[in-house]
C-alpha cells in the first residue's frame, strides 16, 4: 500500500471495499481515494435516539423509525415490474414496506414475528402508510439504535449493486477508527482556526460523520463550510487583483463640460441617493488609471440607464468615446432612442448599429467611430465585428450581464490599446455577498432605491377557476386604452406537461378579445417575424401580447399594464419578477396576474404568494436562492470560477461567506506573496492577518489542490 499521505490513499485498501466496490465509487461518486470518502458528507441526518408509533405519522415527514414486526409479505408482478410488498405492525396499527428491486434476496433475509427497526422516510398511498426501500435491522434491546445518523446520497445503481446506507456507514467508521487517521493534514492555517475556535480537521471529520450531538455537528459544519468558502473568496480575490493589475485603464481625471452642463441643466428628474452613489463609485474607480470592471446591480426601473449614460459623459468629458452593447435589437433601439434624446440635448453624436444596420449606413458609422466623430454607440453583439474599430473607446455598457460571458467582454477590451472601463448592468437583483462571488471578476454597485412616485405593480395569485374575473379587468384595461402582455411557458402541446401552450392560448386570446390586434412572439420564430411582431406592440399597433419569456428581457412599453402569466407555478420566482418588471413602466396603475391550478402543491402555493407579498427583487432573489439554489440561476458561470461546494450553499450561507470573504482580505492585506505583488487592502476595515511558513504552505497546497484546472486565465492575457 502507497504509504504517502494518508488522505491521498487509494479508496481500494479501505477495509470493506476493494476493487469492485473502488471501481463502483469512482464512477457513480468520483471518490477515488480517502480524502474524497471523508469530504462525501453526509446531506442530512436522522434522530435515532426516537421510536415513532403509526399513529404518530403525519403530512411530510423526514426519515423516522418504527419497531414491530412483519406479519405478511406478497410478491406481485412479473420480471423488471415485479416489486415486494411486507405489512409492518408496531403492535397497534399496520403500515407497508415496498421494494421494487432485489425482491428474492430481501424476501429471504426477512421473517415474520421477528423484532426489527424499519428505518425510512414514510409516505401515504392509497389511504395508508407506506416506507419505500426501508432500512431495516433486528431489534437489540442492549444496544437500541441512538444519536444523529448521517444520511448520504446514493444513486440508483449503488443500491443495486448492494452499496447501501449502511455499507457507506461502515466503510466510513473504518476510516475514522484507521491508525494512520491522526495524521489528516490541516487545511486550515492555525492563525484562523484559533481566531475562530474551530475544532481540529479529524475532529471535524468525526463529528460531520458520526455526531455524539447537535451542538458538535453545528461546529463541524460551520467549520467546513467556512473553509470551503474562505479558499474561493481567497481564489476570487487573487484573481481579480491579478487582473487589475495586468490591465491598464484609461484615466478619467476630469468631471467636465458635457457631464455638468447635463447634470445642471437638462436632467428631468432628481437622481436618487442611490444613483448618486453609484455614479461615485464609478467616477473614483475611472480615476485608477487600473481597468474598472464593475457590476451595476438594479431593479427594473431604478434608472440603471441614466447611471449609465452619465458614465458615458464622463468619457466623453475625457476625451473618449462610449457604447452599450445590449442582447436584442428591441432592446438596443430603445435604449438608443432614450439616449439620444439626452445625447441631442447636448450636442453629442449618437448611433445604433445592430443586424439589421443597412450597408451604406453601417459604413458611416465604422467611418464616424474610427474618426471619433461618433461619441456614443448603440449596439448589439454587431459591436463586436472585427471592422467596428473606435478612435478611442474609453467605456463600454454591457446590459443583462447573464447573456454575455467573460469571453464576449473581453472581445470588446480588444477594441483598443488600453482596454474600455467596463461597466456590466442587470436588472437581476442578488445579494451583494452573493454577487461578489458569482461574478468574481466584477466589482459590485447596487441601485437599491427606486424614484419617488413610482406606484407599485400589484400582483394577483389567481386560479383557473377565476378566469372570468381576469378577463373583465383586462376588458376594462383595453377600454382605457392600455396594453396587455400574456406569457406561456411552452409553444405546442407537451403530453408530459399539461400546461396550456402558447398555440391555445393565441386562439383564446383572439376568440376572447374578439376585435383587438394580437401580437405573438416565441423562440422558434425567425428573427425577422419575432422583430415584426413586437415592434407592433412597441408602437401600439397591437394591444395584446401573447408571449413565452423571450420578453422576459427587451421590450420597454410604458402603455403596458397587465401581466399576465399562466401556468406560474413553472416559473422560478427571479423570473416572475423579471416578467412583472415589464410593466409598471408609465405612470399607471399596473397589475401582475400569476394563473395556476386550483390543485398545486402547499410548497408552491406558498412559492407563488411570495411574489403577492413583495416587488422588492432583492427579497424575491433572495427566496428564490434559498429554494432553487444558485445553480439554477443564470449566470452563475460568467465568472469563470467553477464551484465545487460540497457543503457550503451560496444561498443560506450569507454571513459564512462575508466571514470567509472578510478573512480572505485579511489574510492578502497581511501576506502580499499570496498575489505575487504589494499589499492591499480592499476596504478601510481589513484587519491584516500574517500566517506564518506552515500557513503559507497550506494556503499554497490548498488553493493549487481546489482551483488549479478552474479557472480561465486566458481572458486576461
């Protein structure tokens, strides 16, 4: 056996394994070697310590154990359908136990009368009790099953091939109970352990596994999920020094005409206390003379795009030239029209190019931005052809950071000699601690304030029972002479889904609201006929939208003030939100409607009066983090930085990852080695944190050990 470190030992010596069962974890769990079984933790744990009674099983359980004994078993179907049936009694009522694989061998290891513990979470079919694929063992009295039991993921295959519970259970006490087990290498620096008390790595090792209590397992897990988070906050920030200090940027000294003469005289409204904030933060970070790459976080309509364009005018105060690059062509012109108007107030030259850009007129504009002419364009992904070349772009607004990627932004820093400030914008609100690590590459803004008098969208959870009522007010909408969205999640008919598609819901709609102009748009439209479609709507030559969320992002119609969404329930909440953010855009009254069935599930009822309960969309984020996960948000990769958290959740562990974030400043303000440069502090409050040779080596070992293939440095070359 390879006597190196023991944590690097293949899973193969580990008594009770060997090489079909070492084959059988590789594949089905990639734990090739001891480290990887003492990091595979458990995802929850049971209280063995209680018996419950039959009759004490109520409405969604979590795993429970019951002791009685069988008093039957019956074998029904044929071949792979085939599946065993066993009544289970504590002695006053009656539940069943079910496999539905293995059937001969499970019925030859059980017997009637005989005392077991069926261990398994309970659930009702056809009117009783049911526990599918119990763990099950004969009843000890002088050793009666106690304490918290680790619970871990299994796939289906593992349980086939007999690699259960209780052998993972097993193979993991043999590792603990190991005589080389003491010799676990810390992963941890000791200057943080004892400056927040963790327990030792074995100890914590023991205790995420076999807990002796509540109180220890807490520890444990904070211990682990710290960690976990501190190396990728320390990764995160190592990489975003290395970039600041690998790119110049150009250096925006002067607040001059353009910006004040704007400022003081045609801006139509007071900015906000928030949008003055931001435009600081943006004005101190273009001063550097470092590249600012900066995330501008905002609610729909909290004037992201003014922020913007007088970001803009500090470029052109400077000398520079400015764009916006946006995801649709809808989006762009609307964008380019609102921008122009301010721009012409001015003085200041302005141009769109996107797709449909003719060519005579795409040649003034590759002319207009190669002379300097043209300071402020407009623009989709055209932006980035090889022949679009500026005189001198100084910034560079990218709005829905999740549809464009590092690598996309960093064809636009080609565009010159010294790269644009970047300044990314999304109307996808998360929080901040959050947001830093998603987009580890980006600093943070966040416009969390809206104008005063904006009147808030009311939002209505409404059944398919209440369908006259929504039409009624829609009616009394369209008198007034508003415009109406109405969103679908599918196109055609899905069997699987009995979901109304969009085809149905165009032929209702129109059947409906019998002469009103209906407009349609879907993914697998061309573009052409999709930009046909919604510039009616745009204009007002259509009154109803019939949509799929292709209109979550592009279309500002102040008209609009219904949204209708049906079948909401397969909708995550950041994207209802996103939705609803297309209306309440004008000085109306405006309404959300969220249509489902009368029948959804307690947990999605619940899910769907989040949304009646709040517009703010930092609260929804939040909720939806916690449900979904930040996994299933997009642009959760734009970063670059893979995660890999075995224990950690981004979405709950808020104040973990400041803690891990905060220590990772610490420890670069206080050990410049770390980034190969000069020390820096990242905030007023770094307190620096200097880790001796042993620290260092560890540090050095860990982050080569988790992010060494993880991220893409090429995009800062």
């Amino acid at each position: 056996m390879n006597m190196g470190r023991f944590e690097d030992t293949e899973i193969k010596f580990l008594k009770g394994i060997g090489e079909a069962r070492a084959k059988l974890l590789a594949s089905e769990l990639e734990i090739s070697d001891f480290r990887g079984l003492l990091e595979y933790y458990p995802f929850r744990y049971a209280d063995r310590s209680r018996f419950y009674r039959i009759a004490e099983l109520q409405g969604e359980m979590p795993m429970v154990q019951i002791r009685g004994h069988f008093v039957s078993f019956l074998t029904e179907g044929e071949g792979a359908r085939q599946r065993l049936r066993g009544i289970f009694t504590d002695g006053e009522r009656m539940m069943e136990a079910v496999w539905f694989a293995g059937v001969r061998k499970i019925r030859e290891m059980y017997r009637m009368g005989v005392e077991y513990v069926l261990f398994g979470r309970p659930a009702i079919y056809a009117g009783g009790w049911q526990m599918a694929h119990p763990e099950i063992e004969r009843f000890d009295p002088a050793n009666p099953p106690s304490g918290l039991q680790g619970i871990y993921s299994l796939t289906e295959v593992m349980r086939k091939r007999g690699l259960s519970q209780r052998v993972l259970q097993t193979a993991v006490r043999h590792l603990l109970a190991h005589p080389r087990f003491g010799e676990v290498a810390e992963t941890l620096p000791q200057a943080i352990v004892e400056r927040y008390h963790f327990p030792p790595l074995a100890q914590t090792y023991v205790s995420l596994h076999f807990p002796e209590d509540a109180d220890l397992l807490r520890r444990a897990r904070e211990r682990m999920k710290f960690e976990e988070l501190f190396y990728l906050e320390l990764q995160i920030l190592r990489y975003s020094r290395r970039r600041s200090r690998a790119l110049r940027g150009h250096v925006f000294s002067t607040i001059g005409e353009y910006f004040n003469r704007y400022y003081s005289e045609c801006i139509p409204f007071e900015l906000t206390g928030a949008q003055k904030r931001v435009l600081r933060e943006i004005r101190a970070d273009m001063r550097t003379g470092r590249q600012m790459n900066r995330l501008l976080q905002g609610d729909v309509g909290s004037g992201k795009t003014m922020v913007a364009f007088m970001s803009m005018l500090m470029s052109v105060d400077n000398g520079y030239q400015s764009c916006l690059m946006a995801p649709t062509e809808i989006l762009a012109g609307q964008h380019y029209e609102t921008i122009r108007g301010w721009a012409d107030a001015i003085g200041l030259r302005t141009a769109l190019l996107t797709g449909s850009t003719g060519v005579r007129a795409r040649r003034e504009i590759h002319e207009g931005l190669s002379d300097g002419s043209i300071h402020i364009i407009i623009g989709t992904h055209a932006l980035l052809e090889e022949k679009v070349m500026f005189q001198n772009l100084g910034l560079a607004v990218i709005d829905e950071q999740h549809r464009f990627g590092v690598a996309q932004r960093a064809r636009m820093w080609s565009k010159g000699v010294i790269p644009p400030h970047v300044l990314v914008m999304t109307a996808t609100p998360i929080p901040r601690t959050l947001a830093m690590t998603l987009y580890g590459d980006l600093d943070v803004s966040v416009i969390d304030e809206l104008p005063p008098g904006r009147k808030p969208i009311e939002t209505w959870l409404r059944y398919d029972t209440s369908r006259m009522e929504v039409d009624r007010h829609i009616w009394r909408q369209l008198r007034e002479g508003r415009q109406i969205y109405i969103v679908y999640p599918l196109i055609r008919e899905n069997e699987k889904l009995d979901l109304r598609s969009l085809e149905e819901g165009l032929q209702r709609v129109r059947e409906t609201f019998s002469g009103v102009e209906v407009s349609f748009v879907h993914g697998q439209m061309k573009p052409a006929e999709k930009e046909y479609q919604m510039q009616k709507f745009v204009e007002g030559k259509s009154r109803i939208m019939v949509a799929t969320t292709v209109i979550e992002v592009g279309v500002n119609v102040p008209n609009a003030t219904v949204m209708v969404i049906e079948n909401a329930e397969r909708f995550g909440l950041s994207q209802l939100h996103q939705l609803r953010g297309r209306v309440g855009r004008g000085a109306d009254r405006s309404w959300c409607i969220l249509m489902t069935k009368e029948n959804i599930a307690s947990p999605t009822r619940k899910r769907l009066n989040i949304m009646t309960q709040t517009t703010d969309g930092f609260l929804v984020s939040e909720a939806d983090l916690k449900l979904r996960g930040p996994g299933d948000m997009e642009g959760t990769q734009q970063s670059g930085i893979a995660f890999n958290l075995r224990i950690a959740n981004l979405a709950t562990d808020g104040q973990i990852v400041q803690l891990a974030r905060d220590t990772a400043e610490d420890v670069l303000a206080g050990n410049p080695v770390i980034t190969g440069g000069v020390a820096e502090a990242d905030s007023l409050r770094s307190t620096p944190l200097p880790l001796d040779d042993a620290g260092l080596r560890i540090l050095a070992s860990e982050l080569s050990r988790r992010f060494e293939h993880e991220i893409d440095w090429s995009v800062i070359s």
